[in-house]
C-alpha cells in the first residue's frame, strides 16, 4: 500500500494482458451485455468492423487493476473516470494499460491519473483520465515498536524441490511464514502450502523465472503486498545435473547453469535487499556444493563452475551488506537424496556411501536442519560462512 505522502507527480504504472475469446464470454455473462458486435461473427462480418470487437469496457476494466494492485494499490477508492474509445479490440490483441500521475490534491488526498491503453502495434486505443482518493489505515493511539526480528518471513525459491521442500516445512515447524517459490511445479507448491498451513503459519505460492527481471519484479509486488516485507531468502533453486565431458559440451550449457545461480541470485538479491535495509536485518542463505571444494568428480563441469562462481559471489556480497545488518551465508550439501540424483547409477550411490565417514546419503531434512539455523538469530554471529551437511566427507 502506498501512503498519500510517497506518491509523486509522474509516477507512472503498466500492466499487460492477452485478451481471449474466454474473457469476453465471462464479461457477457457477468454484465449481460450480449450485443452482436461483441459475440456474433457473421453480424459483425457485416459492419464496418468485420470482425467482432471486444467491449471497450473490458479493457477499460484493467484501469480497475491497475490502481487497485499497481497506483497507488491496497486502499485506492476510485471515484471519477472519464473515457474516450479511440480503436477498436480483438481476441488475440496484446493491450498495454498505462498510469500516470498527473496531479496531487493534499487537502483531499485525491489523486487524478492519465490513464491510457495501448495495442501491441502501440497505437492508443482509449484514453481518459481518473481520480481517486487514498484511503489509509487508521492508526491507534499508541506506537508499537515492533523488533524486527520478530518478523518471521522466508522467502523459498525453489522451494518444490527436494530440499527446498524441506526447508519450508522445517522453516514453519520453526515459526516462519513461508513463500513458496516454483517455476513449473505449481500443485506441488500448493501442497506445501497447504502443509505449512497446517503448522498455523501462513503461506502464499509465487511463481517467477528468476533469470528474468521483471517477473522478480512482479513476484515481489505480490509478496510485499501479502506480507510487506521478507526477512529470510533462502536460494535452492538448481537446474539438472547431467553427466557431460568436455568435448560434448556446448558454452550454452555452461551459460544456462551461470545464469540459474548467478544471474538469478542477482536479480534477486537486487530486489530483496531493499527490503532488509529498511529494518536494518535479513539473512540471506545459498546452496552449493561440496564439490566446489578439495577434488570434485569428473564431468560436472558447468554445474561446479556455476555454484563455484556462487560461493565467491555469496562471500562478496556477505562483507558489503554486513554493515547493514543482513548477513549472507551458504549451505553446502554432499549428495542428497532427492529427485536431482535420479540419474546416477545406483553403484555411485552405494560407493559415495561407503565413502561418507557416516556411511550413509545426506536427506533434505538434514540439509534444512542448518538452513534453520542460519535463517535463526542463533546465527547472527555468522556471515559469510559455509555449513557443510556432507557425513563427514569434506572436513575443514
């Protein structure tokens, strides 16, 4: 929610949406506005227009989304419009809606925007201006210094996964509310959610490429709108591990495992942060490898390389924020035995056993178990350090 006093003459909003045969029949059916133009192909092949065109109050509803999600957002009542259809729109048209702050009345706390939306050929096909008023919350007489600390907000990206799963659960068992993270495995992030739920925590689902900026943007629009702030960013996030030698390998897929780790990490680094220095506390948590340290096996060259890059990148970045009390630690994990391992033969399995000193595969419980600790104040002492959850197999 943004509060009266932020907002700026000349901030400035977008949103985009595909429109589809299934929106126009939804808005038939929830206003009854069934007129031929909109739904009948052979009474508009008749007109000027030739084909049907979408109600020009369908996309002039998005201006709705954008001031209650977007400008100012939660607490927005918006009271006046005035519109002008200039272009018609179609199924399949990709419109842009645009805001823009154009005026400030403080004694009303009214807001009046520019509000315009666009084709994907850019060409405006409305245009109008809105105003509205910020409502905000009441706040009661007395001022309630809240620790910081006591906010318990983890952030999971790739939080389906074998261990990033057990870290939500181990996270809420610890009194965490948990966003969990997917790319692909939407019901499996619902179902975590729904078992955090069942600890009395509370839990949302967020989805997010996290090699694309803007959808880290977007996801964490959503989160801070749900719980305003995040305290914990725990990094699971990996792609498959095959076994390739040099000579097989193509740059691309050294780049694809550079961009999971490093890009990803960035952007969301660059996105979260701001929201840490604000109380002054955070903990950030990554996922190597013990393979980053002593001699790795052979044919992992791009996944090593990537989560090497990542502990350099973590260590960085831990002596930089420290002054503002948000500590970086990482997390390194022997073989686990989760969904990643599937395709190493089972004899590598047996052997890397034999080889652990505890004689047996890490479980992701193991693995969360210290990203508990790391994510608790019993680690605020630490920064840029790295617990090994590997039986005993690197010890150093």
């Amino acid at each position: 929610m943004s509060k009266f006093a932020d907002i700026k003459v000349g901030d400035m909003a977008e949103l985009n949406h595909v429109i589809t045969q299934s929106d126009i029949e939804k808005f038939v059916e929830l206003t009854g506005d069934d007129n031929k133009l909109h739904i009948d192909k052979e009474y508009a092949s008749k007109t000027i227009f030739k084909k049907p065109v979408a109600h020009g109050m369908l996309s002039a509803s998005f201006i709705s989304t954008i001031i209650g999600t977007k400008l100012p957002g939660d607490g927005a009542l918006w009271f006046s419009q005035k519109l002008e259809f200039l272009l018609p729109v179609r199924v399949g048209d990709e419109i842009t809606i645009h805001a823009e702050v154009i005026r400030k009345i403080d004694r009303d706390k009214v807001i009046e925007l520019k509000t315009d939306i666009f084709n994907q050929h850019k060409q405006k096909v409305t245009t109008g201006e809105a105003k509205l008023k910020v409502i905000e919350k009441e706040l009661s007489g007395e001022v309630i210094v809240e620790d910081n600390k006591s906010k318990k907000i983890a952030l999971v990206i790739g939080g389906t996964g074998g261990i990033g799963r057990a870290a939500c659960l181990a996270l809420a068992g610890d009194g965490f509310d948990i966003i969990v993270h997917y790319n692909h495995s939407v019901n499996v992030a619902r179902q975590i959610k729904e078992e955090v739920e069942k600890t009395g925590r509370k839990s949302m689902v967020v989805n997010a490429d996290i090699v694309d900026e803007l959808q880290i943007k977007e996801m964490m629009r959503k989160i801070t709108r749900e719980f305003e702030t995040v305290t914990v960013l725990v990094n699971c996030t990996t792609i498959r591990v095959p076994n390739m030698k040099l000579m097989s390998l193509d740059w691309q897929d050294i780049q694809n495992h550079i961009d999971i780790n490093i890009k990803g990490s960035f952007y969301l680094i660059r996105n979260i942060i701001p929201l840490m220095e604000k109380v002054k506390y955070g903990k950030v948590i990554n996922i190597i490898t013990q393979y980053t340290e002593g001699t790795p096996p052979s044919e992992l060259i791009p996944y090593i390389t990537a989560k090497a890059a990542l502990s350099g990148f973590s260590r960085a970045l831990a002596v930089e924020l420290a002054p503002k009390g948000i500590r970086v630690n990482m997390v390194s994990p022997g073989m686990t035995n989760t969904e990643l391992i599937s395709d190493v033969p089972e004899k590598v399995r047996l052997i890397t056993e034999a080889k652990t000193p505890l004689k047996k595969l890490a479980k992701p419980e193991d693995v969360a178990n210290a990203i508990c600790f790391l994510a608790s104040d019993k680690s605020d002492y630490l920064t840029g350090e790295t617990i090994r959850v590997n039986g005993g197999q690197v010890m150093i």
